[in-house]
C-alpha cells in the first residue's frame, strides 16, 4: 500500500520548546473577572413607635421600637420584610409583680412580648 500527497498539500509541523533553567521562575499573567453578588433589595426605613402597658395610672411597660418581621409569602414562596406601622396597631397586655406581657396587634397579624423578673 503506498499513499501519495499531492504538490499542492503540504503539511508543517511547529513545535514551541521552553525552557526553564534552574532558579529561573516564569509568571504568566492571568485575566480574571470578579463576579459580584448581586445586593438584596435594602428593606424600607423602620416607623419608630411607643408601646405602652398600664395598670391604672402605673406604667409597666414602655417599648420605643421599630418593628420588622421577616416572613414567608406563600403566594411566590419567599421570605419578605414586614414593617409593622405603630400608627395602625392596636395595644394591650397586663402587669404582674413578676410577668408582664405586651401584646401588639397589627393588619398581617400580631406579637406577644413576655417579660420574666
């Protein structure tokens, strides 16, 4: 069997030799991208509020707070940011000598606060 290459095809080897002598020390430049993560959406500024338990004319508790609940959407299943307004809540509890309790309630729902001598 013999197999002929015509004139006009012709094929060229290249070979790229390096070399590294002892105590010599190359660096090859590498480009790399930094991929950031993307930011979460900043939850809005938090309304301030006073939350107030009485017995009588005797305060038992007073809470100035903001206050934000993380909860899941079960629509689009997916945790989002509550900011209760203290404009649109309602405030009552009771006064003990060792437990006192403030409970907030509000339009998505309400919280109960215990506090233990």
């Amino acid at each position: 069997n013999r197999t002929t290459v015509p004139k006009s095809l012709t094929a060229t080897a290249m070979t790229n030799t390096t070399t590294i002598r002892p105590g010599t020390q190359t660096t090859i430049p590498s480009t790399t991208m930094t991929v950031r993560p993307t930011l979460a959406p900043q939850p809005s500024p938090i309304p301030t509020g006073t939350y107030t338990v009485s017995n009588g004319s005797r305060t038992c508790i007073k809470a100035v707070m903001g206050l934000q609940l993380m909860a899941q959407n079960t629509q689009v299943r997916q945790m989002e940011y509550v900011a209760v307004n203290p404009n649109e809540t309602q405030t009552s509890g009771s006064c003990g000598t060792t437990q006192a309790e403030l409970n907030i309630t509000f339009s998505g729902g309400f919280i109960n606060f215990t506090f233990v001598k």
